[in-house]
C-alpha cells in the first residue's frame, strides 16, 4: 500500500473530525490566538483569550488598547512584550488598510507584523478554506519519523508533504498529525509498539 495513503487511513479512524485547538470565533480571533500560539501550548493560550477577547475582541478595539495592558494579559503565553506589541500594531494596520477585515491572501497577512507563513497558512487554512498545510514542530517531526522529510526546516518539510499528499486532504490532514503527534507519537518518552503508525512503518515496505 502506498505508505501516504496508509497514514491517512489510520488517522481518519482515529481523528476522523479534528477540531482546531485553539478556541476562536471568527478570523481576527484566530489571527490572535495563532500569534499568541508560538512558542506556547494551545492549552495555555485557550486559558488566555478569554480575558484578551473580554478587553478587545475586534480589530478596531485591539487597535486602541495600551500595548502594556495587553501584556500583562497574555504573559502566560511567553515573549509577551513582543506579542502584545505586534497584535496592537497588526490590528492598527486592519482598521487602516483592510476596513477591520483580516486579509485572505499570504501576501498580506504575513506583511502583518507578528505573522509569519505559519501563522498565516492557519489562517489561510481554518477561517478561509484555502488549500494550506501549516507545519508546527509535531508536524516536523512526524514528517521525518515517517520517512517524508529529513529537512530541518518546516518550511522544506511543508513542501515534501504537500507532494505526498492530495490538496484536498491538507486542511484536514495538518489538524490529524497535530493531534496524532500529541497522543501517540510525542517528541519524548516516544513507545513504539504504542504508536501504531511508528509500529507498521517499521515492520513493513511502504512506497512514498
């Protein structure tokens, strides 16, 4: 069987409906929680929204807040005096340039301050549909673990999958490896015989 396809039987069986970690409710919520996202566990930042949506939960509200009080909010978070700068600036730029509207192209969203490919392929992916495959660490490395990439960036890693996968799958297919890496293929304390797409690869010859 051909091994992509393989992998993504056993992940529909296992997450045939993965829904996106971080808790939002339209794009602008998700830009920030995306943004709040690096370096920082999905959990912690689904801990902190709550208050940071309290205080401003539109461009135009985001834009007129001290970049200090939206510090002390998401410190939780990590590298929150740069975070807090970047989304009071970014939601500045919404209200002038986009009408308060997040931008659905690559091109602009990752000239927002704070937001890069990755951050900006979520969003492409989960508020507009577009065909993206976000590449976080759990995906990095389940693309080398499963033989698809040895590339040491995600931005290579995120190439070589989209060749071994259909387009169609990638908005899907990017929340089921999240999800799958977490559960049963983690970065440490990693148990073979528990991981049961680690387990076949391992005792069967699979074609890319």
């Amino acid at each position: 069987m051909n091994k992509a396809k393989f992998i993504q039987k056993i992940l529909d069986e296992l997450f045939p409906n993965p829904a996106i970690p971080l808790h939002h409710k339209d794009p602008f919520t998700l830009l920030i929680a995306v943004i709040l996202s690096a370096r920082c566990q999905d959990a912690r930042v689904n801990l902190v929204t709550p208050a940071l949506f309290e205080l401003a939960a539109t461009s135009y509200e985001m834009a007129q807040q001290d970049p200090k009080i939206v510090q002390k909010i998401i410190r939780p978070c990590g590298l929150s005096a740069r975070k807090a700068n970047d989304i009071v600036i970014l939601s500045q730029i919404l209200e002038e340039k986009y009408e308060g509207r997040v931008p659905d192209s690559f091109a602009a969203l990752e000239a927002l301050p704070g937001v890069g490919h990755k951050t900006a392929s979520v969003v492409m992916a989960q508020a507009f549909h577009h065909p993206a495959f976000p590449v976080d660490t759990h995906i990095l490395r389940l693309a080398r673990r499963w033989g698809f990439s040895q590339a040491k960036s995600r931005e290579a890693a995120e190439r070589e999958l989209k060749k071994a996968f259909p387009k169609k799958l990638w908005i899907k297919l990017h929340l089921q490896m999240i999800y799958y890496g977490r559960s049963y293929c983690p970065a440490r304390g990693h148990i073979l015989e528990q991981c049961p797409i680690c387990t076949e690869l391992a005792s069967h010859n699979f074609n890319i």
